[in-house]
C-alpha cells in the first residue's frame, strides 16, 4: 500500500516524462538536422560549388594610383611623371653621435651643411628633417652609411625626366604637387583628379620636334648671342602646336632656382613687334579685299614722311614695285600706301577677326595681352601695316599666319593632341578670315619671298619653303634703337599644300663677321627656320620633291631680280 | 542503433569539422596568395612607371644627339638621300645592264684592271672560286639578268 502512491506518482511522472522525453527527441532532431544541414552545404560549398568570388573589402584590382596624372607627347613620349622618392629624416634621441653622423652625412650629401647637420641631429626633438627629395644613388649611399636614427619617408615628386625640354609648356608644380604654370597649372584640376589618375594626358607636342626646334634657336641664340628667343612649330591644318621653345629655358625639376627671365614664355606671354611679317597680314588683306591685285604697283621711289616721323625701306629699291615685289622684297613704303587704300577701320577689323587684338587662346593661363594703340590713326595704320606699333605674341602671330596660307581659316592653336581622323573637321570648325583664292596667292607670295627675296637662307631644297622675314627695331624711351633688333621669320612648308608653319623670332641678335655684322631676320631668323626644316620635315612625313606648277611661277614674272 | 546512429553523427561531425577546418586553411592560404600577387602588381606598376621615366630620360634627343655626335659619324639625312616616290627614280640609258646585287661582297679581290667595264669583260678565265661572275654563267640568275635587261632595252 505504501507504494501504491508513489507508483501513482510514477505513473503521473511517467507520463509527464515521457512528453520531455519527446519534447528532447524533437529538439535533438531539429539539431541534428541543422548540423547535417549546414555539414552538407559546408561541403557543397567547399566541394562542389564553383565558388563566387566574396568580396572581402578589397574590390577589383590593386593598381598604384599616382597623385597626379602623366603628361605624354603626342607619340606617348613620357614628358611628366610621378614617382616615389624617399626623404631623410632623423630621430635625433637615436643618433648615437651627433657629430661622427654629421660628418658622415655631410660626405654623402654635399650640399647640406656640417654644421647646420650637427646642431640638428643634437637637438632634444624627435623628428627633424634632414633632406627631402633624394635621388635613388643618394638614397641608397645614405643607406650603405649604416648609421642608426635616420629614416626615409616615402613621398611622391613629379618627375620631368627630358629636362628642359618643352618646359615652358609644361610648366612645373610646387612643393605640395600644385601645377603653378604651363599645363600642369592650366589642367591642374585634370591631372590631380583622382579619376583622370591612370589616364595621362596627352599633348600636341611632338618632343622630336620640340627638341629640333630648340635645338637649332640655341644655337643662333648664342652665335648671334641674342637675349633671348621665341619659336612654335604649328600644324596650319590642326592648330596643333608641335613644338613651342621659349629661350633662355629652365629645368622644371629644379624650378626653384630658375631666374625669372627664364621662367617667362616669350611664345604666348612675351609680346612683341614683329615686324615685316605682318606685311603677310596687310597683302592679304588687300588681296581679298579687291583693293590691289597681283599687277597693281607701288612708287616707293621716296621715304613717306608723316610728322616727324619718316617710313623707310631697308632694301630700298628707289622706283615703283609691282604687289609682288613689294612682298618679295619687303617694302615698307609699298606696304604702307597699300594699307592707306584699304584704310584704317578694314585693318583694325581685319587683324581683330585674326584674333590680334586679344589675348591668345591657349591651354596656357601665360598669354600675352596685345599692345596696340587706342586711337588707331593713319599713321597707325601705315606702321602696323609692316608690323610697327603693334605687339603681339608669336603665338598669336602664328596662330594669324597658319589662317592666312590654310586655305583662310583661323584655327585656334591647341597644345592638346586632335585625336585621329578629326583633321577634316578642323577646317569647317575654323573662321573664315580670307578666301581660298587669295590664300592660294598669298602662298606663292610666300614662296617668291623666299625664292627670290629677302628669306633666300631659309629655303631648302625639297622642302618647299615659302616665308617671311620680320626685322623690327625695339621700342625705347621716345623712340626706336636701331641696334636693338627682333629678328624673326615665318616659314611655311611644302608651300604647294601648305601643311606645317614655323615660327622663331630672336631677341637683340647681335651681328657677326660671317653674316657682314647684320643682325636682321634674313640673316639670323631665316637660316635657322631654314635648318629647322631640314631636320624636322622627313620626321613629319613630307616627302621632298619639285616645285609644282602654282601661282608661284606666274607671281615669280612680276619680280624684276635685283 | 543508436550506437550506430550516435556513430554516424560524430563521424559526420568530425568530416564537417576537419573540412571546414582545412577549407577556411586553404582560403586563407588563397588570400594571402592573393595579397602577395596584389603586392606584386603594385610593385611591378611602380617599377614599370620608374623604367618609363628612365626609358624617356635616356632616349631624350638631348641625350640621344649628345651621345651620335660623340660615337657615330652619322649626319642628318639631307632631302636628296630621300626618295619619296619610286617614280622619281631616274630612267637608266638604254642598252645598261643592271648590278648585280652585293657586289662589293662577292668581290673578294680584283679581278679586273681598273677602268675596264666590269660587265661587258667576256668570261674568258673560269669564274674563281668563291667568286660569281654575271655574264651568262650562272645559270637561272642570267636568265633572270637577261630578262631585266631586255625589258630595259625595250622599254626605251
């Protein structure tokens, strides 16, 4: 009887048991089929899946990403670039001994001072600056003192690694990696964007030509010993600027030390008054305008005075001169009558629509404002009509010329590269300054200036030359100095399809005994254009060859030879 | 049974353990093989941006023309040397014969009196040794010489 309850107790137990019991089997059996769950797909997974790739934070490809981006040439020639360099720097509390470190460093480091060194690395701070910027050699002899305390820090330069070449073009950065002039100031937002970091950019420049060109002004610059030069290679058909040199030149590697002068661009920001070349500008406009035509003439037998002021010819011929002649031989009084007829106003409007009465435009913020009277009087009209009394930027004057010889379109001059195959586009893109016809004429002009005239030392045989010589005295105080000189000369070629011009003009050249003491643009300015297109033209792909029947031939006739 | 299916669970247990194990091994084996080829490629990019610097630096027409001046006897090319176009070649006068080509490296010593018209000399002596002569001799070669020749003649 005493366990009747018990057992009735059990037998309530036993049923509540048995439901825990059920309870427990449910749960270990969802467990169970949980586990096998997620053993199966573990090995599904690891097994038999093709596995997607998880991105694990990192997304894509690990790629350096330079602060800033390269600049390359037209042919991808590396012109800027970024790179890692490795600055000094010291935790003087490491340094064992301040002064053995310093004398060992002086050794390896020339330029920093002992003593300055040995005040630095004695000092109680933890970081001081020993130098910034080392070259890999300077790095690695640093490295090879093996003395404890120094570290690199890792830090990206901009690297120009042709030197001086085209620096004026592509200016420099400051300290923090900021474009400060040329492209680099002009694109600045481009190249430092983030973006744009992989993807260099890329200039009309061609360094070939570029060097060529600079190559060939250096040399005259310091034959003549002139102050100074200025030179642009233009595609007429593009306005891609090939080349521009501005001389004397600086290294953008080391800007800092670079004098003012020679950080100045003489090709957009200097201006100038470029004399004869502009009789291009006064010829043609007259052409078009149906003031004169190819058989119209001339007295140019007396200097024209106006004022005080007297208009004379350099190669005076003393008798009428037909419009070709005047040309050929650069007749300042034929030039200025002829600007006379066409009149003051037609002129003004005529060199604006050339864009020679503003700034350039140019990827370039270093442009020349030009300098031209406000009141544009008569006399005015004489003088810029051979290119006095008027400054411009050789830039612009190229810019002006590349319109007049391309069929009569202006074509605003670029430093960045057309991309292919837009060429044809170029010329329905520019503005129509004069007609086909008188562009046709004002080549073979060109081409007599040079075959028979005042640029005879810048043709070359093959190559077509046709040109203008410029030679105009340096304003002064109250006047002009006549033994300060801008010699410069426009050479275009192959002048029967015009298709690359040449620009350069010399700052005070000074005359010497092989070219009879003259110091003028026949004698300084044309035999270096001339040079200039021996050299680059196979580069440029123009094949030499014989003149074509052209209006050179006909315009040829109407030029009675000295 | 349930010994068995007890088994059963703790072997599947210890096959999923070892597996994952040995899996997040290998993944991560994989990851920082990943890595280290990232690495690479970074270095690698930074080391083909220095060789390009230094590939420009060196082929600067600076550097280039400094060094041809100093170690070659090279001149610029003048436009006479260019031929731009094949028509531009002058015609040769009739009844010539065309050079053979190379013929200053099969000419290893003189075999004729200087002045004497080195095509027209009949082949009087046997060609020597190491030496061709043109005139009719050679078999295949003549008759290709022939043919240009008298295409040449007829021409003009």
């Amino acid at each position: 009887m005493k366990l009747s309850p018990r057992l009735d107790i059990a037998d309530g137990m036993n049923a509540k048991l048995e439901m825990t019991r059920n309870r427990l089997m449910v749960v270990i059996f969802l467990f169970a089929a949980a586990f096998v769950f997620l053993g199966v797909r573990t090995l599904d997974l690891g097994l038999l899946q093709q596995v997607r790739e998880v991105g694990s934070g990192r997304t894509g490809y690990a790629t350096v990403m330079p602060a800033r981006a390269d600049i390359v040439d037209r042919n991808g020639v590396v012109l800027a670039t970024n790179l890692d360099t490795a600055s000094l720097h010291a935790n003087p509390r490491e340094i064992l001994d301040a002064n053995e470190a310093a004398r060992l460093l002086v050794r390896v480091l020339p330029d920093l001072s002992e003593a300055d060194l040995k005040a630095k690395l004695s000092s109680s701070a933890q970081f001081v600056w020993i130098k910034r910027k080392l070259t890999p050699r300077q790095k690695w002899k640093v490295n090879a003192l093996g003395l404890p305390g120094l570290h690199f820090r890792i830090e990206e330069e901009r690297i120009y690694p042709q030197g001086k070449m085209a620096a004026h073009v592509l200016g420099h950065v400051d300290v923090d990696g900021k474009g400060i002039a040329g492209v680099e100031r002009f694109f600045d937002q481009r190249l430092s964007d983030p973006e744009f970091a992989q993807k260099p950019l890329q200039l009309s420049i061609d360094s070939r030509i570029q060097h060529a060109l600079a190559d060939e002004m250096m040399d005259t610059v310091e034959r003549f010993s002139a102050k100074g030069a200025a030179g642009v290679v233009m595609d007429v058909n593009t306005g891609e600027v090939l080349a521009m040199v501005s001389l004397p030149d600086y290294d953008p590697n080391r800007a800092g030390t670079a004098i003012p002068d020679a950080r100045f661009n003489r090709a957009s920001k200097g201006v100038y008054e470029l004399g004869s070349i502009f009789k291009t500008f006064t010829l043609a406009m007259a052409l078009d305008g149906g003031v004169v035509d190819m058989n119209s003439s001339y007295d140019a037998t007396y200097p024209i005075r106006v004022g005080r002021f007297q208009i004379r010819d350099d190669h005076p011929k003393s008798r009428v001169m037909s419009v070709p002649e005047i040309f050929t031989y650069s007749s300042n009084i034929g030039v200025a009558q002829m600007a006379l007829d066409v009149g003051g106003e037609a002129q003004q409007e005529f060199l604006g629509q050339l864009g020679l009465l503003r700034a350039p435009v140019l990827e370039l913020e270093e442009v020349g404002y030009p300098i031209y009277p406000d009141r544009w009087r008569d006399i005015n009209t004489m003088t810029i009509s051979y290119g006095h009394g008027i400054a411009v930027s050789p830039l612009q004057v190229a810019s002006g010329m590349a319109a007049m010889v391309n069929g009569g379109s202006l074509i605003p001059a670029t430093l960045i590269k057309n991309p292919d195959g837009a060429h044809a586009d170029e010329r329905a893109r520019g503005r129509r300054i004069i007609s086909d016809a008188t562009s046709t004429q004002v080549n073979s002009l060109l081409r007599a200036a040079v075959k028979l005239g005042t640029g005879s030392n810048a043709d070359v045989p093959g190559y077509r030359v046709g040109g203008k010589t410029g030679t105009a005295e340096k304003s002064a105080v109250g006047g002009y100095k006549e033994d300060a000189l801008i010699s410069s000369f426009v050479g275009v070629f192959p002048m029967d399809a015009p298709r690359y011009l040449v620009l350069v003009a010399f700052d005070e050249p000074k005359g010497i005994a092989a070219t009879y003491n003259f110091a003028s643009a026949g004698w300084v300015a044309a035999p270096a254009v001339g040079r200039v297109v021996g050299r680059i033209a196979p580069l440029l792909g123009v094949e030499p060859g014989n003149e074509e029947v052209n209006g050179f031939q006909q315009v040829s006739l109407l030029v009675e030879p000295d | 049974m349930k010994r068995f299916l007890n088994m059963i669970v703790i072997m599947l247990v210890a096959l999923a353990g070892t597996g994952l194990f040995t899996l997040k091994y290998r993944a991560g084996d994989r990851d920082a093989e990943i890595q280290a080829l990232h690495a690479q490629i970074v270095a690698d990019q930074k080391a083909i941006r220095v060789l390009k610097a230094e590939w420009a630096f060196l082929n600067s027409p600076d550097y280039l023309q400094d060094m041809a001046e100093k170690h070659l006897g090279l001149r610029p090319i003048t436009p006479d040397q260019i031929i731009g176009d094949l028509s531009d070649l002058p015609w040769r006068r009739a009844g010539g014969v065309i050079a053979p080509p190379q013929v200053d490296r099969v000419m290893p010593r003189p075999r004729f009196k200087p002045g004497t018209d080195l095509f027209s000399v009949p082949s009087a002596e046997a060609p020597q040794s190491g030496v061709i002569s043109f005139d009719g001799s050679m078999g295949a070669n003549s008759d290709v010489l022939q043919l240009l020749n008298d295409f040449d003649g007829g021409e003009r």
